[in-house]
C-alpha cells in the first residue's frame, strides 16, 4: 500500500515538474476525430495562469516535447493572444505548461504580402496551398478577373515570392503552378454583393493591412473603396486568416450599406463545363465542396463552410452560389479554399468530402481548454 502511494505520487511530482510553478493547460478533444490545429487564448489569461515574469518561454507537454507558438498581435502593437499547435488524438486530451528557456525558433509556415510587381496582386500562402487576391491595377486589364484565385502548390515550401520573382509560375517546376481559371466569378469562395437576384462585382481592393504574419498564421485586411452598388452605398471590407496545415481559409466578410440595415450578398466558387458536376451540396451543414474535372492529370477540389448560416444555394452557368444577407454590424464569417491533387495530401474526390466534412465537425465540436488550480 505504502509503495503504491509512493509511486503515485511520483508519478503525480513527474507529470508536474515539467511546467514552470507547476501550473498547467490541459486540452480536451471530444471528437471523434485526431486533431492538429492551433488553439488561441487570450494572451493576458496565459501569462497570469503561468506567472510570467518576462516574454521568453516554451512550451512543452508532459514528455517535455516543445510545442510551437505563435504571439498574435491583430495589427496591435502588443501580444492579443497566443496561438499553440497541437494535436490531439480522438477522445482524448493533452496537458501542457510552460519554463523559462528560449524558445527553438520555428520556420514560418504561413506568409502573406502586397505584390506591387504584379498588378497590385494580394498573395498569401501556407505549407499545404497559396492564394491570391487581384488588386485596382489589373481592374479593366485584358487579364482582370473577379474571385479568389488558388496555386496548385505541391511543396511545404513557401514559394508567394519565389514564383513571382520569376514570373514563370504556370508551369509546373517541382513545387506546383497556377492552373485554376477565375475569370468572371468568384473563384475559390469569394464573396459579392447580390442585387436585385443579380451578383455585382465592386471594384478590386484599395488598401491593405496585414494584422499578423507567421510563423503559424498570417491575417490580413482587405479594404474596398465606398461604392454605388445600383443605387446602394457600400463600404467592403474582408479579414482572412489561413494556418499552417489548413486547406481552408477563415474569411470574415464586413459590408456596411448606407442605405439598408443589410445586404444580399453571394458566396461562390466557380463551376466548369460538365454534365454531371461532382458536388456536395450539404445545405442542412452548410457544406459545398466541389471536385472539377481533370485537366490532364491536375485536378482541383474547391469548398465553402457556411456554418450556422441561413443560405439559399443556386446553381448558375459559370458558378455555384450561396446565397445570404450580411447585417451592417454583423460580418458574415465563413471558411474557403481547395486542394491540389497531385499535393499528395487529398486525391480524390472522396477524400476532398471527408477533409470537409471532418472540418466541419471540429468547428461543432472545438477544443476546449482546462486551467490547472
């Protein structure tokens, strides 16, 4: 009896002595599904729970292994949160505290920037997927398009500045190429206006701020000049955020009308010639992904989550749209983005459904965080 309260208190000592003070967090995953993502929390929270007396620490879990991390400052001039990675196996949990060594430094994973060489391009990226957005200097331009525009990255590596330093990227060198098409729509989930039943394109975005930038998530604003919008005023802003390791994009869209309390607008992904287009139209879930057909051996799959949206879904020629209102004091918060075959992550239409689906359901069902006494 005796060495069994002696080894259970050892036990107990060693699973503590890790953590600085002996204060720990303690992680829970509920799902039914494995989990590697970044949980947030409020960065005065974490340094009152662990007593920090300074801003050099790491973070490690029970087996002393260093977790990442990231201070996110929201375009503040000091720490909001802090954004740790972890992972989490189904139905389980894992507990971490903090020491006061320095940190191992970390390459980013996640970049975003201003492309002024490219017609005021917008391009930001993560280990898995690259996007862009196209800025006021193409609009009207024989190349102008509308929507969010995908690369087709096959790499880890960041390659926003590689690819434009060359400007040879429609071809595939080893890390991918931009094949996707955007033209006239909204490409790879972008939102517009939608009046009177009808989707109008504002102009291309004027301003730009970028809140954050790696090494695990980049979040940047997108700012759209005031515009009459067939006899509305409307003011557009968009919030994008991407993490490392997601295929999706966290989109908060803000639009402010002068002349309503709210907005119709569209959420979209462009469609291709088919007969019999892959799609799955989850509307109860708020789910749309689509798998297009190959080109050559390239294929695209596309997405949008709408969670805990009321939308109406309408299929058009060029494009798939869900369909919503924005309040004026109320952004419309949604997920985007897509997957390249050939990543060798996703290769199937199958397996485009259930990253979406698993993405959803971890939305449902989030991590949720317990304060050691």
């Amino acid at each position: 009896m005796k060495k069994t309260l002696v080894l259970s208190l050892a036990l107990g000592l060693s699973t503590l002595a890790f953590a600085q003070n002996n204060k720990t967090i303690t992680v829970n995953n509920s799902s039914a599904s494995a989990r590697t993502e970044l949980i947030s929390i409020p960065y005065t929270t974490f340094e009152k729970h662990f007593e920090l007396k300074n801003s050099v620490f790491t973070i490690v879990d029970k087996d002393k292994k260093e977790l990442a991390y990231q201070l996110e400052k929201l375009g503040k001039p000091t720490a909001q949160n802090i954004l740790i990675q972890i992972t989490v196996a189904p139905k389980s949990s894992t507990t971490f505290g903090v020491n006061g060594n320095k940190p191992t430094a970390i390459a980013s994973k996640t970049y975003a920037r201003y492309v002024p060489e490219r017609k005021d391009d917008f391009a930001w990226e993560n280990d898995i997927a690259a996007f862009r957005a196209y800025g006021k200097a193409l609009e009207g331009s024989s190349e102008d398009a509308q929507g969010f525009d995908f690369w087709a990255k096959r790499s880890n590596d960041l390659v926003v500045d590689e690819w434009y330093k060359t400007g040879d990227y429609h071809a595939d060198h080893g890390k991918g190429l931009d094949y996707y098409s955007v033209g006239q729509t909204l490409g790879v989930g972008d939102a517009t206006p939608f009046i009177d039943e009808q989707v109008v394109y504002h102009k291309h975005y004027r301003q730009y701020e970028v809140l954050d930038n790696g090494p695990l998530r980049s979040t940047f604003k997108l700012i759209y000049e005031p515009e009459n919008v067939k006899g509305q005023q409307l003011q557009v802003e968009k919030t994008i955020s991407l993490d490392a390791g997601s295929q999706l994009n966290k989109i908060s869209y803000s639009i402010k009308n002068a002349t309503s309390a709210s907005t119709p607008i569209v959420v979209g992904i462009a469609k291709r010639k088919e007969e019999k287009p892959q799609i799955l139209n989850d509307v109860k879930n708020g789910i749309l992904a689509y798998w297009e057909p190959a080109e050559g051996d390239k294929i695209t799959g596309t997405a949008v989550i709408l969670p805990k949206v009321k939308y109406i879904f309408k299929d058009s020629p060029k494009q798939f749209l869900l369909a919503t209102t924005v309040k004026n004091d109320k952004p419309l918060v949604y997920f985007a983005g897509a997957a390249f075959n050939k990543a060798g992550k996703i290769g199937s239409f199958e397996q485009w459904q259930s990253y979406v689906k698993i993405f959803k359901n971890n939305l449902d069902q989030p991590l949720t965080i317990k304060y050691s006494k």
